[in-house]
C-alpha cells in the first residue's frame, strides 16, 4: 500500500480533545508530517485538514485510509486541504511506505 506520510486525527475527535471549533464540519487534521514523505514534500502542515482525495470527501482518518488502497507506487493525487479557513489544492505522489514505518 501506498502512504501519505501524516500523523492524523478526525475533525470530530480532535474539537472534543482539545476543545478547538474548528471550520471544518468533517475530514483529518494533520498533527504532523513526517519527514521525506508524500505529504511534506507536497508541503503539507500540520494544522491543515485534508477534506478531500480526487474530489472524494473524506470524513475521517479510516476513510482516508481506505482510499490509499486505490493508488500505487508513484500515483499522483490530488488532496484537497483546509489551511487557515482557505481551500488548497495539493498534488501528492504517493509512494509504497517504507518498512521502518
């Protein structure tokens, strides 16, 4: 399987656990990007929540999971993020994830 690269928690989740209203009503905020990988290298940050795949919603960490399983090795994608209330389209290449992981 392929990997994005992110320490990730549901929307949901992480409003209760922190106590933080965020903008968006659903998708994965990103608590951090892991160095080399698809998303740092996409410039992904922490604090953007992904709210889409290929225009696909994503509601939460398992759903994005889920839809890693449709791409391989040196697939290009489009993520589409929240970052301080404005949508951003990033293109990840998403790579086969390394065994250290």
């Amino acid at each position: 399987t392929v990997y994005v690269g992110i320490t990730g928690i549901d929307v949901e989740t992480y409003e209760m656990g922190y106590g933080i209203d965020l903008i968006a009503d659903y998708g994965v905020v990103i608590i951090e990007t892991m160095k080399n990988s698809p998303a740092s290298e996409a410039g992904m940050q922490p604090n953007d929540v992904v709210i889409a795949i290929d225009g696909k919603k994503i509601e939460d960490m398992s759903e994005l999971k889920r839809k890693l399983y449709d791409y391989k090795d040196g697939d290009k994608s489009e993520f589409t993020i929240l970052r301080n209330g404005e949508e951003l389209k990033l293109t990840l290449t998403l790579k086969t994830k390394p065994e250290n992981l």
